[in-house]
C-alpha cells in the first residue's frame, strides 16, 4: 500500500494548510515502536503516556510525516507535520483513506449495543453466507475473512482504525461481499472515532443497559456513542454507488431506548424492528427455552416459520432475530436463514455447546463475574431437572472481592461446585480457591463433598464429567474463548472446548451426531 500525504491529510484540513513536502508513504502507526521507513506517525496523549514524548524515537525510525495534537509541539517536528484538534480520532479518516475506503466496494454491517454484539456478529455472517455470499466478520472472539478464521487476540472488541480498515481492505481483496463489524461504544465515540469512513450499509441494536459509564460519563452519552452507528448510515450516501445506497437501521422494540437510534438514521434509510415482547417487523413468539436449545415461532415480512435453534439462553432469540433480519433484507430466503442459524452449536466460548453423543449436556462460557453467574445460572438452572454442576475459578491479582461472591451464587443455584485455576498469576492458585470455597460453603456446600477444590483445571473438568448423570448440565465458566491460562507471569496454552472434548473422548464419546 502507498499513498501521498496530501491525499492522506485532506481528510483533516483544507488544502491551503497542507505541509508543502508531498512524501509518499507507506503507513499508518500510532506506536512509535512499529514505525516502519516512510510511516505516518500519530501522535496523541493517551491515558498511561504521551505519544508526542516519542516523535523523535518515530522519526528515527523513518516516519516521513506526523500528525500530532499538542501545540507545544508546533515547529518543533523536522518532517512534514500538521496539527489537528484530536489526533487519535484522526486515525480513522486517514486510515479509511491510505486504505482506499475498502468499506466502499462491499456491504458493511455494524451491530452495537451492550450485550450481544459478539452473538449477533457471528450469527450474521452465518446468515448472510448462507445465501451465498462470502462474508468478513470482526469481533471480540475471532476475525474472519472469507473461509480463514483466527482468533482476535487484541485485547479489543473493535481494533484501532488503521487495523479495522486493513482488515476491509483484506476482506476486499477476498472476495467479500460483505464485512459484519461489532461496534463497540468505545470505537463508535467521537473521541476515539474508530469506525469512521466504515461506510456502514446496515446498523444493527441489541440492546442497552447500563455500561462503561466511566468512560462515556453519563448513560445519556453512552446512548448517542451507540447511536453514531446509525448516524454514519448516511457516510458517502452523496456519491454512493447502487449496491451501497439502499441503508438499514434494525433496532431491537423490546428495547425502550430503541426509538432513539431509529431517529439517529438518515431519513432515507429504511427501519426495520425485532422483538420477543413487543410488536415488530419480525418477531419471535412462543419461545421454549429447553436443555436442547430454543424453540419459537418466527413471523417476518418474508414469510413465517417454527425455528429450532441449538443455541442456549433466551437472549439469543433476539440476537438470532436480529442475523435473521439482516440477512432476510439482503435477500437470504427465510427457511435458507434458518436452517444455518438451526445448525450454529454457539459460538466460541459464549454458551458454547459441547457435543460428543454424551448424555449430558456441556456448555462452555466466558461469564467470570457475580453479575454474569446470576444471569446465566438463573436461565441454566431449570432447564434440567437432574444436578446442574460448576467448573470455574477467579482470576489473580484482579477483583479479589468478587471471589466468595462467585462462590455464594454457584453454591446456590449448582448441586456440584469444582473449584479451579483460572489464570492465577502470582497468586498461591489454592488462596484463591480458598476464597472462593467459603461463599460455596455459606451457600450450604460441603468441601470435599458438594464442593471440590481441584486447581489442576484438565483434571477437574474430567471430575465434572465422571459425577455427571443422563440429563445433568456442567457449566465450564470463566475461561470461555480464551486462549491461555496464566501461571506466574507466563501464559500456558489452554483451550477450554478442546479440553472438555478430549474428556469427553477419554470417557468413551464420539464425534457430534450429524445436524
Ligand atoms: C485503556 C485504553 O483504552 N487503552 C487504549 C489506549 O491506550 P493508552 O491511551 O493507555 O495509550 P498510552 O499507553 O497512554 O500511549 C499513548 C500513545 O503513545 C503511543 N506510544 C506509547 C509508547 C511508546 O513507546 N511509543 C508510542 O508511540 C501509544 O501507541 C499510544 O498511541 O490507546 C491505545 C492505542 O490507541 C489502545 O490500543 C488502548 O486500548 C486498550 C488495548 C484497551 O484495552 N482498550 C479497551 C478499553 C477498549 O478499547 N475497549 C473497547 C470496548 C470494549 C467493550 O465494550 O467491552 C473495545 O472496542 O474493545
Ligand atoms: N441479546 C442479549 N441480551 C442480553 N444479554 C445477552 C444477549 N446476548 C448475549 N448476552 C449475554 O452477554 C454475554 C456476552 O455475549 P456477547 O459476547 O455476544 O456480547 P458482547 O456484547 O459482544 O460482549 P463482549 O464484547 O464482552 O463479548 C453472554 O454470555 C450472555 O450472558
């Protein structure tokens, strides 16, 4: 990739404060330590450190230009420069624009809210691809372009903007008909800007409670961050060619606050509601939730029909909804959409299920907080009549209070509690399990009987699986789709479905039955 700083710098200024140097470059960085011959080095203050402090250490390494935004930095920098308001949200139009705008030459789905993105990424582009396409799809687990999967080990939901718009460009070049973004509201503020020159064709609502109100300050903000999604429905509509002009908004009417983000759409996009409660375009209505997944009838504008998915959990009625009225709008036959969604066990790590023939149920899951225990044990616990059994452990050095909290909510909605190591750092692994045994036992569990410490977590996931019964469920949680458990200071490779499937193979069981 090359383009000329001008080009790159008329997405911030207007021309007569361009730098008169016009040098070709090569890249855009926002760390100094990747600063490659010929970068765009840009430099902001971040929360730890400032990145104007390494400007000289970039232009060393070969940056042929900087974007910064410190006034005390004005004729101090020896390469072509220019200073603009908010550099870190000046990533992503430059981005968008070394790149090309790659998210102009396909259909770009954004799907934001607070719960579910990652789901609802997933099950989209299963959706889409049924209808043939080929799809690109980022988010907090994994990236995926074309038929190349790999895990997204970032640390975010939604990448910096020079990575997202690499990522377009790859799909680009790929073949993809379309690119499905989880766009989370750190990424979609104005502050930190990251999705911009996305392009986005169609924006999407799980739902919205309340978040990461450290960073956005009041749920006010918060809300209209999330809502810039469907504001950016009308990026480029101007000079748009056919296959981009035709923009949706899908909002979840089940939502109070759905209404808001309707609004924030430009008034040419069409407006397309799913709900389990409410009336909608699409709706679920007579939702089973059982041990073998969910069961409901789903009534939509082309056409109805009885949907039998293997996911678990009510919520992921709506987030199927929710692929579900993407992938229909975009022309998938209903009964072809269903029947790919019918056949998605999970996805990885969030109430993954995990099938090898054996006679209970194993669900995989990334929940490792109070708040998450109570949710997902309170929608688990009546869907067996047998014993429902736990593996989970808590992380060291971090939250030390959530531990005995942990404990108390297992002790009280499992009949099994297995303690484990979770990444236990350079804690003593028994401390923390420890811990966590006294709210099992002051939820009425007994150690060594009801409750089981067993750190070593290949050896108390073969535990669970040996007391388990025909009909039981044994919930592995906290570990989900990671992909290590840390020791010390050093990661060990770990992968949780991988595990329970080889003990459940050790026990006898086969490949999963045909779907
Ligand atoms: C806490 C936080 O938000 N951190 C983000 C932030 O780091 P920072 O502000 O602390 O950066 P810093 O360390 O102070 O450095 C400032 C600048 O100097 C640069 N630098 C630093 C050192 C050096 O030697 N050379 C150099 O150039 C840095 O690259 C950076 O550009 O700026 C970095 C670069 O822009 C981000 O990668 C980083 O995201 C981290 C990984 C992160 O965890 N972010 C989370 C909060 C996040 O983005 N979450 C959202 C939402 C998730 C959700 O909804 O659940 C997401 O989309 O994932
Ligand atoms: N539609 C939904 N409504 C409410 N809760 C949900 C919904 N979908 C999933 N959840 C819950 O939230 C958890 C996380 O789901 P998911 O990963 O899909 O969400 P997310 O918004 O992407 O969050 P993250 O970025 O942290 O992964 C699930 O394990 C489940 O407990």
């Amino acid at each position: 990739m090359m383009a000329h700083l001008h080009d790159l710098l008329r997405t911030l200024c207007d021309p007569a404060h361009l730098p008169r140097a016009n040098p070709a470059i090569t890249a855009i960085v926002y760390d100094s330590r990747a600063v490659m011959p010929g970068a765009l080095f840009v430099a902001y203050r971040g929360f730890h450190t400032d990145g104007h402090l390494y400007i000289p250490q970039a232009i060393e390494r070969g940056a042929a230009a900087v974007v910064y935004e410190d006034p005390a930095w004005d004729g101090r920098i020896p390469v072509p420069a220019l200073r603009t308001p908010n550099a870190r949200a000046a990533l992503a139009p430059l981005a968008a624009a070394f790149y090309g705008y790659p998210g102009r030459q396909m259909r770009v789905v954004g799907i934001t809210g607070t719960d579910g993105k990652t789901t609802t990424t997933f099950l989209t582009s299963v959706a889409l691809e049924a209808g043939g396409a080929v799809t690109g799809l980022m988010g907090t687990v994994d990236f995926k372009i074309a038929g190349r999967l790999w895990a997204n080990d970032s640390r975010q939901s939604t990448p910096e903007a020079p990575e997202v718009q690499a990522l377009l460009r790859d799909m680009v070049h790929a073949g993809c008909a379309y690119a499905v973004v989880e766009a989370t509201s750190h990424a979609l503020s104005a502050r930190w800007n990251r999705l911009a020159g996305c392009a986005f064709d169609i924006a999407v609502l799980t739902n919205v409670t309340q978040e990461h109100l450290d960073f956005h300050g009041t749920v006010e903000q918060y809300r209209r961050d999330k809502a810039r999604l469907f504001e950016m429905l009308a990026e480029f509509h101007d000079d748009a060619t056919p296959f981009k002009q035709r923009k949706i908004a899908i909002v979840n009417a089940d939502d109070p606050n759905h209404r808001m983000f309707l609004d924030a759409a430009p008034p040419y996009a069409e407006r397309l509601t799913y709900a389990i409660h409410a009336n909608a375009d699409v709706c679920a209505r007579n939702v089973r939730s059982t041990r073998d997944g969910l069961m409901f009838r789903v009534t939509t504008p082309w056409g109805a029909a009885d949907a039998h998915l293997r996911l678990t959990g009510d919520f992921n009625v709506w987030n199927a909804l929710a692929a579900l009225t993407v992938a229909c709008a975009e022309g998938v036959p209903l009964s072809v959409c269903l029947a790919a969604l019918e056949r998605v066990p999970g996805v990885r790590g969030r109430m993954e299920r995990i099938e090898m023939g054996q006679p209970f149920t194993v669900l995989v899951d990334y929940a490792h907080t109070p708040g998450a225990f109570e949710k997902l044990m309170r929608i688990v616990r009546p869907l067996t009549d047998g014993q429902l059994i736990v593996v989970f452990g808590s992380a060291g050095e971090r939250d030390r209070a959530k531990r005995p909290l942990q404990g108390e909510i297992a002790g009280r909605f499992c009949d099994l509690v297995v303690l484990t190591d979770e990444d236990p750092r350079l804690e003593d692994r028994e401390a923390i399990i420890a811990e966590i045994a006294v709210g099992v036992e002051a939820a009425g569990k007994r150690i060594g009987e009801t409750c089981l410490c067993i750190p070593d977590r290949a050896h108390a996931i073969r535990t669970a699986f040996a007391r388990a019964r025909p009909g039981d469920i044994v919930l592995l949680l906290g570990k989900g789709h990671e992909g290590s458990i840390i020791y010390g200071t050093t990661p060990m490779p770990w992968n949780e479905a991988a595990e329970a499937r080889r003990a459940l193979a050790e026990l006898g069981f086969g490949a999963s039955p045909p779907f």
